[in-house]
C-alpha cells in the first residue's frame, strides 16, 4: 500500500514492533460522500438526548447507504442525530464509529466515473464543463465533490468537497474555491480555476506539491 508525500508515492511505514499503523488513511472519497449525504439528508437536535451507539450505528449506515445524487430531503424526512448540534461536534464525539460505518475506502478505486480520467485525459473542453457545473452548483448553494488527478503522472490522486467561493481580485480571470479536504479537517483548502488556461489549481500540501490538477465530479449522478 502506498501514500503520497509532496506528489510521490511513498511506501508506508510501520511500527516499530512491525505492525502497520492503524490509521484511517485512503478514504477521501468516503468522507467526502459522507459530508455530502449528511448535507442533504442528515438533521441534528442539539436539545434531545443524545442516543447509545448501537442506535448511532444504525442511522449512520442507513445515511451512508442513501444516494448522494438524490435532491435534500426537507427537514422533517431527514435522518436526527440528536444531543450534537453538527456533523464536526458530532464526529468529534463518534469518531470511530464514524470510520466503522461509513463504507470501506478499496472499493471507491474501482468506480466506474474514475475511468472518466483514462479516455478525457487531455480534454480542456471537459475541463470547461466541469467548471460550469461546479459554478452552477455553487450558485444553487449546493456541494461538489470533485476528483482530483493529472493522470498519467498520479501526482494527485485525491477526492475533496468544494462548498463555496472566494472573491477574486478585480481583473484577475482566476476563479477561487473553498474545499473540504478529508486530509486536512482542520481548515477549508483552495481549488482555483484559470479561464485563460481552462485549467484547475489546488492548494499546496505535504501530500501534493500544488498546481495543476484535472476535476471530475463524482456523486453528482448514477454511475459518475
């Protein structure tokens, strides 16, 4: 198994007496879904008992099996967690429960919208659309998780949840994002995208050295 440092893979370490370290690692994809189907289906009551984890569990399965795609159910349909007034209180409380059930990371590699990166590669066109589908989502208030890679170099091999926009500065044509990113919850990250280049920048990390990168949405429909 393998992990990213500045943009290269990297083998994983182990602890001294041999056993690999029991981290939550490689699951972008499953955090970034799950922030999208608390977003739409999810309602927290801070002023009710909070429940005991067999129950916790059984919503939280329930809410990760719920098809991200779907439009937001209204208040009163949604699925209550209560005694946490939000998904980071929340977590902060049931963190490993949280990682138990919210789906395994391995078989976000095999989904069929990844392939997308294979056959539009080098396609700025769709690079153009992507972006017009993250302007209109983040016009109707929405989430887009984004697939992140420069395929075939895999500097970047990432998943994140755009959320919102910065203002640009006046005659700058580069657009600016704020992000989720599972790797990095402690701050939103920045996405930016170059109308000149119809091209995507993401933020520099320990993990990526920063720049270009290609977007896919994924979870914005069946199959994607």
């Amino acid at each position: 198994m393998f992990e990213y440092s500045g943009g290269h893979v990297q083998s994983r370490t182990r602890t001294a007496d041999g056993e690999k370290a029991k981290r939550y690692t490689r699951r972008c994809f499953v955090m970034s879904r799950s922030a999208l189907q608390f977003y739409k289906f999810a309602r927290f009551d801070p002023h009710s008992p909070a429940l005991n984890d067999q129950e916790l569990t059984k919503r939280v399965r329930k809410l990760s099996h719920m098809q991200p795609w779907k439009p937001a159910l209204p208040q009163n349909e949604r699925i209550v967690f209560p005694g946490y007034r939000d998904l980071r209180h929340f977590s902060q409380a049931h963190a490993r429960l949280l990682q138990e059930n919210l789906g395994l990371g391995w078989p976000t590699y095999t989904r069929i919208g990844n392939y997308r990166m294979f056959f539009q590669a080098d396609d700025t066109d769709y690079q153009a659309k992507m972006h017009d589908v993250l302007d209109q989502t983040m016009a109707d208030g929405g989430f887009f998780v984004a697939y992140l890679t420069d395929y075939p170099h895999f500097n970047i091999n990432h998943a994140i949840l755009v959320y919102g926009r910065r203002p640009s500065r006046p005659g700058s044509d580069v657009e600016h994002y704020v992000a989720y990113d599972p790797n990095h919850p402690d701050g939103p990250r920045e996405l930016k995208w170059s109308n000149s280049l119809h091209v995507f920048n993401f933020q520099k990390d320990k993990e990526f050295r920063g720049g270009f990168t290609k977007v896919y949405q994924v979870y914005g429909k069946p199959f994607q």
